[in-house]
C-alpha cells in the first residue's frame, strides 16, 4: 500500500496561494511565525520557544527530494513564507499537518491549502486514505476537517512538544472515495 513515487520537489498553485519548497532563506519568517504559542500550543512537534536554530535544523532536512507521502510545502502569498503544511508516514498512512501565522488566519486560507494539498496526495500516490486530527479545543481545525470531509475516528492521547505534555486529541481520517465524491 502506498507505493510514493520520489519527486523532485514539487510545488502547487491554488486561487490565493503557492505551496513551494522550503528554503534556506524561509528562517526568519518561520521563526517569527512558529514562535508564537498560540501557534505551537495545538502543534504535536513544535517546540517553544522556536529558535533560528530550530529553523535552520528543519529547513536543512528538508532540502532533500522525498515521496509525495511525506513532503513538507512552505504556504506562501506571494511575499514569503506564512506557514507550512505536509505530510508524514504514521503506520504506512500519511497524516497531514499545518499551521499558518497568527495574522493571517479566518481568511479560509488553510481550508484553501489543505485541499489543494490532499488532491496533489491522492493524484501523486495511491494511498487510500489520509489521517489527521485536532487536540480538544482546536474548533477551528477541526471545522476545516469537516469541510473537507475528515471524520471522526476515534479519541486518543498525543504528546505536544511545545506543552511538553500529553493531551487528549480527536482522531480523523479522509478516504479518497470521500475527498474525490466531496472535492467538486
Ligand atoms: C487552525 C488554523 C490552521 C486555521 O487556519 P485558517 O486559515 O484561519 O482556517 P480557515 O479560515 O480556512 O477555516 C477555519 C474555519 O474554522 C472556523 N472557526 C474559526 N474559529 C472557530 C471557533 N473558535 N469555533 C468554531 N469554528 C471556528 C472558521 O469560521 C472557519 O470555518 P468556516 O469557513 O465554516 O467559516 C490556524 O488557526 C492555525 O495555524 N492554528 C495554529 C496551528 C494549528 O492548530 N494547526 C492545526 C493543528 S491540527
């Protein structure tokens, strides 16, 4: 199952947005961005504070080309970098995961990315499905889920780096019959 084919790169237009690589030069912003714990309170694997270091650490490993399944997507507006979304292999399933800057949110632009960015996963592979999930009290993300068709699979517990505890989350999934029925 799975079955990523690697690519080079790759980069995605939407109306508003260009979902691009990561580059060396997006360290300031990401610091000035991911260190806000508003933002990194409801991130598994964020710390904070967020330093250059952190930036400099992460962009380095993500300058490697990768599979589809697990490609990260700098979300930008044309003026540099104002958050991140991608993918990650969790038990053979892609888990999709994304923030945008304090100052840009209730602008419909992650439910935007996260749209373009799940059809760019299901045309580029042949995954069945994609998980992903909120902690409790995340209603915003969560309603973005929703419009996209995630559902609730279950409730566990997952770590927050940046609370550096455990904390009760919503378990969701999207299948590909459900986004391509949906994504109309
Ligand atoms: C969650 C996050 C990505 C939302 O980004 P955004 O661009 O503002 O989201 P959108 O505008 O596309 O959609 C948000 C939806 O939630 C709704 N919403 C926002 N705050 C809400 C609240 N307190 N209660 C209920 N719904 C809420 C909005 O009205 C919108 O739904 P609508 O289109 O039906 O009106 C952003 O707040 C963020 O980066 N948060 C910190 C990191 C994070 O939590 N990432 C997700 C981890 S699972």
């Amino acid at each position: 199952m799975g079955a990523a084919r690697e690519i080079e790169r790759p980069e995605i237009r939407t109306e508003r947005l260009h979902l691009r690589p990561f580059h060396a030069a997006d360290a300031d912003r990401l610091v000035a961005f991911l260190n806000d714990f508003e933002v990194s309170r409801t991130l598994g694997r964020v710390p904070y504070p967020y330093t250059k270091e952190h930036a400099v650490d992460w962009l380095d490993r993500q300058q490697m080309p990768c599979p589809a399944d697990e490609t990260g997507f700098v979300i930008d507006r044309g003026d540099g970098l104002i958050g991140g979304i991608g993918f990650r292999l969790i038990d053979s399933t892609p888990d999709i995961g994304y923030w945008l800057a304090r100052s840009c949110w209730g602008q419909g632009l992650m439910t935007e990315a996260a749209r373009a960015a799940l059809a760019w996963l299901f045309a580029e592979t042949d995954h069945a499905k994609v998980r992903s999930g909120v902690y409790e009290g995340n209603p915003a993300s969560l309603r973005i889920q929703e419009k996209l068709g995630f559902e609730v699979t279950g409730r566990s517990t997952v770590h927050c780096l940046a609370q550096g505890r455990d904390l009760p989350h919503i378990d969701t999934q999207i299948t590909r019959t459900r986004f391509e029925a949906l994504d109309r």
